[in-house]
C-alpha cells in the first residue's frame, strides 16, 4: 500500500490463480489430511502382503507394471496402488493449497464413497458378515473400510463448499480484467477441456460396446455379473482389491460423466481429470505389458476381434496420455504449470 496525492493506491499483486483462497486453506488441509490416512492404509496393505508372501521387493516391483510376475498373494491389486499413489498426490497438492486439487479430491471420495456402498450391499449378506469375525484379518479389513468412508464423507463435506467465487484468469480483480461473481476457465483451457472431454467419451463408448458384446456371449451371466459390479460379497471372500466387474463399469461410468463435464466446460477440471487418466494409463501400460510378454501382439491381427482390441488399445495408451498431458497444463499453458 503506497500513498499518492493524499489518496490511497492498492499495489499489492493479483492473487494467485493457481492457489485456494486463504479462506479455504482449512479446507485444503483437512482434506490433505483424510487422504493422506487412507494412501498410508493402502500402502500399509501393500507392504503386509510383500512381507507375507512368498515372493520378493523385486518381484513386486517387476509385477508393479507386469501382472504376470505380480504375487498371487497380494491383498491389494494395481487399482489399489494406482489410488494410493493418486491419494497421496491429491493430498500434497491440497497441502500446497492447489485450485486443482480440489476437483482431484472430490473425484478420489466419489470414487472411495462407491467402493463403500458396494461393500455395505454385500455386508447384507450374513455369510459375508461372518467372515470379518472369523478371517484373521477380518478386523483391519472392516476399519480399512470404514477408513474409505469417512475419507469419502469427510472430503465431501469439506470440499465441497470450497468453491472459488471471483477469482480466477478472466474475471478475478487485476488490471485489464472485469470484476465479475463467478470465476471461468479461459477460452484456450475451455478447448483442452473439450479435447479432453471427446477422447474420455470415445473411450467410454468403445469399452461399453466391448462390455455389451461380452455380456451377449453365449454362457455368460449377467445378472451375476452386474451384482458383481454393485455386491461385494458376490465373490465370497473378503477382498480389498476392486473386482474387474467394478473396475470395467466403473471406468465406464467415469469416462462418461467426466467426459461429460469437460465437454461443458463450466468447471475447473484439470485434477479430477488428471488423476482420472493417470490410473488408467498406468494400467493400460500393464495391459500393453501383459500383451508382449505373452506374445499377443504377433497374432492380435490374425482375427477382427483381436485386431479390434489392439485398436481400443492403443487409443486408450494415447487418449490417457494425451489427458494426462492437456490436465497439466504443458498444452497451452495451464493455471498450475510453472
């Protein structure tokens, strides 16, 4: 604040787009630190599984990106990791009071929330109920559980509320720029959103058309594949690792409501999006593993469904890389690239 001709003039800098208002930051720090509990429960499971089991550090490491070398004995599988890792950088980019760790945040306690509601339909399952009481481990799986849904309600609940009102690059106070009630993303960022948006969407679309003509396969079980989806006590076994039912229809479902909202492009999305594509291009980059260490890739042409797969493939291997690349701003230019 500097005095001129007897009046006051305001030369401090323009907020930070980048950052959280400070009135939030208790916001942002509580939400850093739920999900920083539920990353070090994974992990925690994580390092459990690799001392009980009978392979070695480097056997996990290798089947990090290898599910061939992966232990059978693993408690949590690559959706887990992949969370775990997402967690633990959602959380420091709240510490650091990040605008786009919000959006990450509230994607990762959807995400926590539906696993939750899925394990509360199977808890109403007697025989899957017993089984907490009489597995060893039954005890720290059910508060890991209930860990995942108070991270969920408690993020939502803090979250949610924290929403930037005039700030921002187009209509936050600062020379050159209109005061205005709301904050919006620029033109360029509205255009990454919706390249972001077309390519989640297309990609949702070829893995439901691949889902539906599997579901039509002759011997297949549909009912009890879609409970799968929704029941945790479907498999009968306590298991903290997502079921492939849960993770396919859920990868579905994300890719259409984010592809959703980034096609809009009325919100701030670079962080629900960049944690959304980073799991899923680590496992497509295991799925492209599995494919060589198998020898897929000699024979995928060989027929028109393999030849089909490959595409589907290889688009998502590029589609998630390029959501990784446009959420983090090095297209462009965004709010958090430094």
């Amino acid at each position: 604040m500097v005095m001129r001709d007897g009046d006051a003039l305001d030369v401090r800098p323009d907020p930070d787009p980048a950052r959280a208002a400070p009135r939030h930051h208790g916001a942002y720090h509580t939400t850093a630190f739920f999900l920083s509990l539920q990353a070090a429960a994974l992990a925690a499971w994580t390092v459990y599984g690799i001392v009980q089991g009978d392979g070695s550090l480097g056997d996990f490491a290798e089947g990090l990106f290898n599910p061939g070398a992966s232990p059978a004995s693993q408690l949590v599988g690559p959706y887990e990791w992949a969370f775990a890792a997402a967690f633990a950088a959602t959380a420091g980019l709240a510490a650091a009071h990040r605008r786009s760790a919000r959006s990450a945040a509230l994607f990762c306690a959807f995400f926590l929330l539906a696993v939750s509601l899925r394990e509360a339909v199977g808890f109403c399952d007697a025989a899957y109920r017993d089984q907490y009481a009489t597995d060893p481990l039954g005890g720290w799986a059910l508060a890991t559980r209930v860990l995942g849904l108070v991270v969920a309600v408690a993020v939502l609940v803090t979250m949610l509320p924290a929403r930037e009102a005039g700030r921002g690059p187009e209509t936050g106070p600062g020379p050159g720029r209109e005061p205005g009630p709301g904050c919006g993303p620029r033109p360029r960022e509205r255009r990454l959103s919706r390249i972001c948006g077309v390519l989640l969407l297309v990609l949702g679309l070829a893995r439901l058309t691949w889902t539906v003509r599997d579901l039509a396969t002759a011997g297949m079980d549909t009912a009890r594949y879609l409970r799968s989806a929704v029941d945790g006590s479907v498999l009968g076994t306590l298991n903290l690792a997502a079921s492939a039912e849960f993770t396919t229809l859920g990868s579905i479902l994300a890719c259409g409501v984010l592809g959703v909202l980034a096609v809009r492009a009325r919100h701030d999305l670079r962080g629900a999006l960049l944690v959304f594509a980073s799991v899923e291009l680590y496992l497509t980059v295991r799925t492209v593993v599995w494919l060589t260490v198998t020898d897929f890739f000699n024979h995928s042409f060989e027929t028109p469904d393999g030849a089909l797969s490959m595409a589907t493939t290889a688009y998502g291997l590029a589609a998630m890389t390029s959501v990784v690349v446009l959420a983090m701003g090095r297209v462009g230019g965004g709010e958090d690239a430094e």
